[in-house]
C-alpha cells in the first residue's frame, strides 16, 4: 500500500465491527466529502463536526476548460475549518486539448493563491471523450504532466467508465503508481463491491454516496478503512 496524504488521518469516525474467534475487532475508518461548488468555512466546520468530513476534496479545473476561481478559497476554508487533508480534483476539457496544461495551470493557480492542497485526481468519467486511443494519450499527458511538477495524483473513475474511456485493461496510471478513487452510489461504507481493473486490485477511497446535501451545501460521501484496528 502506499503512502497518500489522505491516509494519514487520526481515526476518529465510523467503526465496522466484527467478531472472529470470541474477540471483537474495531476497524476504524475515514470519512469524507467532495464538493463542486465553493463552501465556507462554516459549513466545513458543520460537516466536521458531523462526523463526516475528516478529508474534504474540492474541484479545482471545470469541464469548460477553466481554472475553478472557487477551488483555491474553498480549500482554505476546509483548512480553517480544521480539515487537516484536503485535496482537488481536476474535471478535464478533452474537447479543449492541451492536457498538460490543464494540469499545470491548475497547480500554478492554487500555488498562486496560497491554496495548500495534499493531491489532485484526475476525474474520468464518461463526458466528451473521444476515441480510446485518444482518450489514453489524453490521460497520459496529464499524468506525465503531473509527474514532471511533482504532485501526488490520482485517478477518479469507476469500472464502467474506465472501460468505455480507455478500455478496462489500460493501466499507465496505475503502472506509475496512481491510486484510484472509485464511484459506487450503494450507500456502503466497505470495498466488497470493487473488481480489479485499469491494473488497480485495490481501491484507496469510495465514493458511496453522491448527491446529497448537508449542512446546506451539496456533497458527494467518501470513505476508506484507516487500517488501523483495536482489539477489545
């Protein structure tokens, strides 16, 4: 496994339980939020104080082809709000080219801004891809890209997007070493329902609940076990 700033929080959420041998076993895990609009300070702190919110990633590119002029203010306020690992994610404009860029004007704009971030994932859902060969290069581009400024990146995606995209063997990111963050609305907290794919065998977060509001902002659930268990 390795070692990504969103793995390092102090578990303090929800617990799965389960009893092996007449000896109860605590699993800690890690809870957290993605959001696409800009969020204060305030509803960070209310998220938090949910239980919900101990990692928070927010988009930092639009699909139009732009920087997102909220993603750098609204990481700050998930810091302020005491959000020790906040990270972005960049939504590409395939149609607009220059993957490289897109990535480099991102980290130069939440550089510029003072926007400390822990990692950025590229999401590749199905909107405005082209060709699979296209698609591949695409995606590599950024991951180079992301590489030569040396940030931590990941990949945003799930099973049936990933195969449509690029096909569901292609695995350069994975083969540099790119942790997938995968999309799965069955409202569990667990990764029993992951298949291999992209040369991933296992995921580093799930999103398993999208669309929801709380707090009064709009958010997408994520979660990851801490790998850490208590025995008791």
């Amino acid at each position: 496994a390795q070692d990504f700033s969103f793995c390092r929080f102090s578990p303090r959420l929800s617990c799965a339980m389960r009893v092996q041998a007449s000896v109860l076993t605590i699993t800690a895990a890690v809870t957290g939020v993605d959001v696409s609009q800009a969020i204060g300070e305030s509803a960070f702190s209310c998220l938090k104080g949910e239980g919900s919110a101990d990692f928070a990633i927010a988009r930092v590119y639009q699909s139009t082809g732009n920087v997102d002029p909220n993603g750098p203010q609204t990481i700050k306020n998930a810091k302020a709000a005491g959000i020790q690992y906040v990270d972005g994610y960049i939504f590409p404009c395939v149609s607009c080219g220059n993957a490289a860029g897109q990535v480099s004007a991102t980290v130069d704009h939440l550089r510029s801004s003072g926007a400390d971030f822990g990692m950025l994932w590229y999401d590749i859902e199905n909107y405005h891809w082209g060709s699979q060969s296209a698609n591949q290069a695409f995606i590599k581009e950024m991951v180079d890209e992301g590489k030569k400024l040396g940030i931590k990146a990941g990949i945003y995606t799930n099973y049936n997007n990933w195969a449509t995209i690029v096909g569901a063997s292609w695995n350069y990111p994975a083969s540099q070493g790119l942790p997938v963050w995968y999309a799965h609305y069955d409202g569990s907290a667990s990764f029993s329902d992951f298949g291999s794919f992209g040369g991933w065998s296992k995921p580093n977060i799930k999103q398993y609940l999208g669309d929801k509001s709380s707090c009064g902002v709009g958010v997408d659930y994520n979660w990851y076990p801490s790998g850490e268990d208590v025995v008791v």
